[in-house]
C-alpha cells in the first residue's frame, strides 16, 4: 500500500499522457478516415488506387516502426518534429488508414437503392448523403470503429520508443526502481479502468441506435 502511495503521482502523471494522445489521435483520426473513405469510394480511380496503396502500408507495417519513421525519419529530409507532435502524425495516419477502412466497408453495405431513391426523391446528393446515409453507415461500422478506440488506449504505451512518458513507462520506471511488480499490476489495473469505462460508453451508444 504504501508503495501504491509513492509511485502514484508517476503514474497518474503517465495516465495524463496517455488520456492526453488518446482525445486527440481519436478525434483527428476518425474524420480523417471517414474522409479517406469517401474519396476512395466516390473520388477517382487514381485517387482510390493512391489511399489502396497507403491502407496497405499503413496496414502492413507495425505501428512502432511508423513512429520510429516519423520521429526518427523525417528529420532526415529536413522536418523535425517534436515527440509529442511525431507521435501524434504517426498514430493519426496509423488509425486513420484502419478506420478508413472500416468507415468504406460500411458505406459499401448501404443498399445501392438507398442511393436511387435519394435521386428519385430530388433531395441531393449532399443532404441526402448526411440525412440517409451517414447514419446507416455510422449503425453498421460502429461496433467496429469501438475496437479500434479501445485498442486506442493500449496501443499509446507505445510512445515510450520516443521517450514520451505514458502510463505503462511510468510503470515501468517504477517497476525498476523498486523491484517490484506492484506498478505492472497497477498499470493494469488502470488500463482495464479505462477501457471498461469506454466500453460502457460505446455499448450506450450502440443501444441507443437513435442516430
């Protein structure tokens, strides 16, 4: 207990930085993604081929090497990013590829009669697009887009390559300091906190099936 005590401020210190990447990579990247994939569902083939590519890359290439590129990389042709911005970029166009993803499988599911009858009725292509079918798509990808969000909050331990200091990294300090695995098991602990919280909140939302 009294342990807990003394490397608490560490670690909410760490929880502060992870909460903090968590917000902004998640309010940056879904929009990015739904973007992404509306170009490459209604934009030109070129332009569609182009997102293939970077989902594939993006896809294929671990997450942790990304953010070594970004930070460790992009100096090397003249930008320089700081460790909090070169996180933020990596993980934003990291997650944004995979929501993109999820965000053109959902659209795709949208009868194409849905489309049809939005012509039919002479209500536009644009209101008819955010009236009709945004909503069905957003009911169809959100259990999907949850994953994402929930894995959101783990995957941001990885930022210690760059020497930002997360909540596992604070643990870790503590871990060594005191040669115990009591800050592991509190780190855990707090990461499950954060994600039963979120898991809640999304299963409301889904519930709710009102948008």
């Amino acid at each position: 207990m009294d342990l807990i005590q003394t490397i608490l401020p560490s670690l909410l210190d760490g929880l502060k930085m992870t909460l903090t990447l968590f917000f902004i990579i998640g309010i940056s990247s879904i929009p990015l993604g739904f973007l992404i994939a509306v170009i490459r569902v209604y934009g030109p083939k070129w332009l569609g081929f182009l997102i293939q590519i970077y989902v594939f890359i993006m896809r294929g290439t671990p997450l942790l090497l990304q953010l070594m590129f970004v930070f460790f990389g992009l100096p090397l042709i003249g930008i320089t990013l700081d460790r909090f911005s070169a996180a933020i970029l990596a993980y934003m166009i990291n997650y944004a590829a995979y929501y993109a993803e999820i965000f053109r499988g959902g659209i795709t599911a949208v009868p194409k009669g849905q489309f049809e009858a939005i012509s039919v009725l002479g209500i536009g292509k644009v209101r008819g697009f955010f009236k009709i079918i945004i909503p069905q798509v957003t009911k169809i990808v959100l259990p999907s887009v949850g994953n994402e969000v929930i894995a959101l909050v783990k995957d941001t331990s990885l930022v210690y390559v760059i020497g930002l200091g997360e909540l596992l990294r604070a643990g870790q300090i503590a871990a060594n300091t005191y040669a115990s695995l009591v800050p592991f098991l509190a780190v855990g602990i707090v990461y499950l906190s954060v994600t039963a919280v979120i898991t809640v909140l999304l299963n409301k939302l889904e519930s709710k099936g009102n948008f």
